[in-house]
C-alpha cells in the first residue's frame, strides 16, 4: 500500500486550558462520525457479540453500550504503540477538563478528575450538587493484549478496563485490529474505544434517567473528536516516518 502525505495541517494542536478543550472537544463538530449505527437490534447483538468475544467479557448487566470506530492509515501496531504512550497529554484528550493522572506513570491505572479536582471544591464534602464525579472516573486494566493472538487473522491487540467513579460505571476498551475488506473497510486499521456503563450503578431513579441523555450525548461528542485527533496525529507521524522527515 502507498505512502499517505504528510497533512498540511500537522498534527492536532495541544490543549491550553478549558476553553481550549471545551471549543476542541465538546463544541466542534467531528470531522468524521464515529458512533458506530445498527440496521437492527439483532445485527447490534451479533457486532457487540462479536467484539466482546474477543475481550471475554459480557456486558448484559450495563444499561448502554456505545461503539464508536474510526479508520486509520497506519499499521495497526503503530496505532496500539501510540496509544500505549498516552500520558494524559492535551493532544488528543480533553485534559483540563478531565485530568489524567497515571499511577506510576503508566497508562494501565489512570484516575481522571473532572477539573482537575481530587476533592469536591466549595465546601462540598461528598457530592456536587447530589452528583458524585470525585473522581470522575478510574481506569484500571483488568486485560492487556499488545501482541495478537497467532489464532487472529485481524492481528487484534487491546486495552480493556475496569471503570469506577462518578461516570462511567462498568468497562472501557481500546480495541485496535487491521480492516476486513468484505465489512467495506478501506483503512489499514480500525480503532475501537468501547464503553459499557450504566449511571450510578444499576439503580434506576428518576435522577439516572434524568442524567443518562446529556452524559450519553457528552460522551458521544468527546469521543470522535478523541478519535478524530488520534487518527489525525498517527496519520501525521506516519508520514513524516516514510517520507524520512
């Protein structure tokens, strides 16, 4: 396959403060969609079936699944690489509004906090306003695959989490696998980041439901303008590797 061009734009513009990441991140509009649409319910099940097969877990007992999915003209090896040096930098996340903080400096337990809190400001003492978001949420890997299975033909590598915290309650994944031409995918790698939660736990008040519609929409947003970043900076350096710069 031919070498992409090095993008005029460079690589995506770090984050200098929350107006910064609120303009970048919740506010734009993503170049490309990513939340990956179903025909049916049932073709829904078999994709989700499909990919949590691979990660062996089941997400029956979380009240939402999101897919979101972005092509990448990059060996997939390269994608997981950059990923794994992902240090909460403000190239390709939000992180004046959402924090991260990587226990011993590595990105398999990470604490995000909303703001940049670790406690609640103003006086609060155990909730904002009835709402717990200290910490927003932690990571903590429970299943790590940077070297494919020799039994996968899609050279498949992972980061799956166990998530805690005000938002989101349940899993995140990082799925990175080269395409499948016969599912109409032109890019040399698929990027999936996977979120199984259900808010404040599996309760079903009045308040959860009341939440669930603006978090889903936040989350929505967030992630392809993340995705878009990563897809825009691994294509960028790519590039410049094979045109030697």
């Amino acid at each position: 396959m031919g070498g992409i061009q090095v993008s005029r734009e460079g690589p995506p513009s770090p984050s200098t403060g929350v107006l910064s990441d609120l303009r970048a991140y919740f506010l734009a509009r993503p170049e490309i969609p990513t939340r990956v649409k179903f025909r049916s319910a049932s073709v829904r099940q078999e994709y989700n079936r499909r990919i949590m097969q691979r990660l062996g877990i089941s997400v029956d007992d979380y009240s939402v699944l999101d897919i979101h999915r972005i092509g990448i003209e990059v060996p997939n090896r390269i994608v997981f690489e950059e990923l794994t040096r992902w240090n909460g930098d403000g190239r390709c996340w939000p992180n004046h509004v959402a924090m991260a903080s990587l226990v011993d400096g590595c990105n398999q337990n990470v604490h995000i906090h909303l703001m940049g809190w670790t406690r609640y400001p103003f006086g609060f003492k155990r909730s904002l306003f009835g709402l717990r978001f200290v910490p927003l949420f932690d990571l903590n890997a429970i299943q790590y695959q940077p070297v494919p299975s020799p039994m996968e033909l899609d050279s498949a590598r992972y980061m799956l989490y166990a998530c805690s915290g005000g938002y989101p309650i349940g899993i995140f994944a990082i799925y990175v696998r080269s395409s499948i031409p016969e599912e109409g995918e032109r890019e040399q790698t698929q990027l999936f980041m996977i979120v199984g939660f259900n808010f404040y736990g599996k309760a079903r008040s009045a308040r959860g439901r009341l939440m669930g519609k603006p978090w889903e929409w936040v989350h929505d947003r967030v992630t392809a303008n993340v995705l878009n970043r990563i897809k825009r900076l691994c294509e960028w350096q790519f590039a410049r590797i094979q045109q030697g710069g």
